[in-house]
C-alpha cells in the first residue's frame, strides 16, 4: 500500500514477530511515505475512518478460527470507504453477502495462488500453496 503514493499509511499487527518482519520489508521496499506500525488488534482498529484498507485475515477455516475473518470484515466496513482482502477459495458468495448486507458491494473478484512457509501448528507441510480469492469492496 505504501508503494503507491498514498498520504498516509497505518499499518495493524498483532503478533509481535510479523510486525519486525514487515518492519523489515518495508525498509527494503523503502516506500515513499512513512508507514505508521501499530502492534494491536485489527478487529479494534484504533482509526476513525480511512479511505483503504488492505488485508489478509485469517481465513476462519481450522477449527477454533471458524469465521474469524467476519470480525475484520466487520472492522473494515466500520472504518473503510474501500478495501481489498485475501480469503479462502469458495468465499465470493460469503464476502458479497456480507458486504451487501453493511450497505457495500464486491466491485472486483478474482481467483489467486497463495505461497505460504509454514507458520502454525496447524500446517502440515514446510510451504503450501493454497487456492485463495482476492475482493475489492466499496463500503460507502
């Protein structure tokens, strides 16, 4: 997001490892804007309204996790004019509903590959490629 000259960028992370490695890239990337790390919950975001919100939620599919995406999704709607988010395979329907039911609409949808190094206790291989949807919604 901080590549393509945006006024300002704010970027939420929880999980204290992940925020040093996107530290990490940024200054490899070295963006022309200054992006504003905050380590928190981005289902709470500490924002009033922004004009983009960009994302990749945890998809809710492992047990325990069910529909853990709604929660950013719920976030996002409150705050976003737009945002573009990364979901399981087999979540347009879920995404358009949803984002129809708070007043918005899935402008954009397109089927993508995710490479993934393994991360959780959950995973049960070294890398992963996984079958993922990316949408773009208008919330207002």
């Amino acid at each position: 997001a901080a590549t393509r000259d945006p006024r300002r960028v704010v970027a939420i992370e929880r999980d204290a490892d992940a925020l040093a490695v996107a530290r990490e890239n940024e200054s490899r990337v070295d963006p022309n804007v200054r992006v504003d790390w905050v380590r928190g919950d981005a289902t709470r975001p500490p924002l009033r309204t922004v004009d983009t919100v960009v994302m990749n939620p945890p998809f809710g599919a492992q047990r325990g996790q069910r529909h853990a995406d709604r929660a950013f999704l719920e976030a996002t709607a409150d705050v976003a004019a737009v945002s573009y988010s990364i979901h399981n395979e087999g979540s347009e329907e879920f995404v358009e509903s949803f984002a129809a039911d708070r007043g918005g609409s899935v402008t954009h949808a397109f089927a993508a590959e995710l490479d993934v190094a393994r991360q959780f206790e959950f995973h049960t291989s070294e890398r992963e490629r996984l079958d993922v949807e990316a949408f773009r919604v208008e919330w207002r």
